[in-house]
C-alpha cells in the first residue's frame, strides 16, 4: 500500500508541475486509508458543497461502497483548512466492527461525517481527516465509528 501511495504521490506532482493552475479544480481522486481503506473521488458543486465517494476494503476483510454529502464551513477563519460535516450512505458486504455473524453480509448503514480539509495552496491536493459515526440497518443493527485519511489530486 505504501508503494501504490508513494506512486500516486509521485505521478499527481509531476502532473502539478507540468499541467498545474492556481485554479481549484471541481473533481478530485485518490486514496483513502482507514474505513474504509481503497479509493476516493470527491466532487465540489460549489465553494462550500461537496460529494464524496469511496470503495474499498474494511479491517477482517470484505467490500464497502460510501457516498457521502458534505458541507465546508471556514470554521477555523483559514480558507485553505475549512471544517466540514456531512451525512451518507454505505453498503457492502464487511462486517461492520459488530458480531462476527455478520461478516460477509450484505451490509446498509447511514453515517455522519465530520473533518478538516486541506486544501495545498498553489498545488492541485487535498489531505483531509475524517471521523464519521455510522449506524449499520442490516443485517443487524449496530453502531460504530469511523476514521479515515484522505489524499486526493485534482487533474
């Protein structure tokens, strides 16, 4: 995994520095470690609105699929590090951090997201940290909490 984010690190600079623009760039992918673990596409309809997805793998095992809506707010007074929160939907077939009956069943939950953003002046990136609490609905209810990093870049 090191090796394929040291990759993507590596081709996303060079792409910067002969493609690059001070302008934001609206859809932005790459990877995302954590819950879950695989890739990340994050789509901006405005300066403050946003859609995140992901696919990838949960710790034990299995396949999650997320969409999330978020909302950026300049909480923090700097434009290049805006907190958001948001809430989405997951499926999939791992096991959600519940009882181990139900590893490998179709899995739907609902989740909220909270994060910090950063947005790298001048550069096509973005690194954000996200805590997300998640309800599992099937196929037994349950809590959970979610954390993750993100790297994204922006062609």
């Amino acid at each position: 995994m090191k090796r394929i984010v040291t990759l993507v690190v590596a081709l996303a600079s060079l792409w910067s520095c002969v493609y690059g623009s001070s302008e934001r760039k609206k859809l932005g992918i790459g990877v995302v470690l954590g819950a879950p673990t695989g890739f990340s596409v994050k789509y901006w309809q405005s300066q403050r609105v946003a859609y995140q997805g992901s696919i990838g793998g949960m710790y034990k095992g299995g396949l999650m699929i997320g969409a999330d809506y978020l909302v950026h707010e300049n909480a923090l007074k700097n434009p290049d590090l805006p907190f958001y929160y948001g809430a989405g939907l997951f499926i999939g077939n791992a096991g959600f951090g519940g009882p181990e009956f139900t590893r490998g069943s179709f899995a739907l939950g609902v989740r909220g997201a909270f994060g910090l953003d950063y947005l790298v002046p001048g550069h096509p990136f973005d690194i954000s940290v996200e805590l997300g609490p998640a309800l599992l609905l099937t196929p037994v209810v349950g809590m959970g909490i979610e954390l993750s990093i993100a790297l994204r870049f922006y062609p």
